[in-house]
C-alpha cells in the first residue's frame, strides 16, 4: 500500500470516526431525554401517592378527632346533668336551712 492510499484509509476512518461519534452523540441525548422523561413520570407517581397518602391520613385523623370530641361532649353533658341534678337537690334544702336560720333569729 502506497503512502497516499494509507493517508486516505486514515482521513477515511477519522470521518468515519466523526460520523459514528456524532451517531452516539445524538443516540445519547435521545435515551437521556427518554430517561428524563421516565423520572419525571415516576416523580410524578410518587408524589400523587404521597398527596393521596396525606389526604387520607387528614381524613382518618379528622375523624379521629371528631370521634374524641363527640365522646368529650357526651361526657361533658353526663357531668353537666349530674351536676345539675345535685344542684336541684341541694338548692331546696339549702333554702329551708336559711330559711330555718332566719326564723330561728327573729325567735
């Protein structure tokens, strides 16, 4: 082989070289947008998952929480009769001690 056609095979295989770099290259950028886009899909998945597992943790936590309430005032309105009913029963004897006490001095 001649000294020309051995620089011709080189400058043949440098272009070659360029054309299948450039080949990769834009390979590359196409699995790196097709990638990207999978991440972006993905992220977006995990983020509507957590979102819902939020919603539905305020939701049982709120009903929770109204449930406790309930049972508080249901207990709050158990005491508040009781004590009302004591106060009834009190109140009349109580009157009848002053009233007596009263009566008592003006004797």
């Amino acid at each position: 082989m001649t000294p020309m056609e051995i620089l011709n095979k080189i400058v043949e295989a440098e272009v070659n070289a360029r054309s299948v770099f450039d080949e990769a290259a834009k390979l590359r950028e196409g699995f790196d947008g097709y990638v990207n886009e999978h991440i972006e899909a993905l992220r977006k998945q995990y983020f509507e998952r957590a979102d819902k597992a939020i919603a539905e943790a305020k939701e049982r936590e709120s009903a929770r929480a109204d449930a406790e309430i309930a049972e508080l005032d249901k207990k709050l309105e158990t005491e508040l009769a009781a004590l009302k009913a004591y106060y009834d029963r009190e109140r009349e004897s109580i009157v009848q001690k002053i009233f007596k006490l009263a009566v008592d001095a003006d004797a």
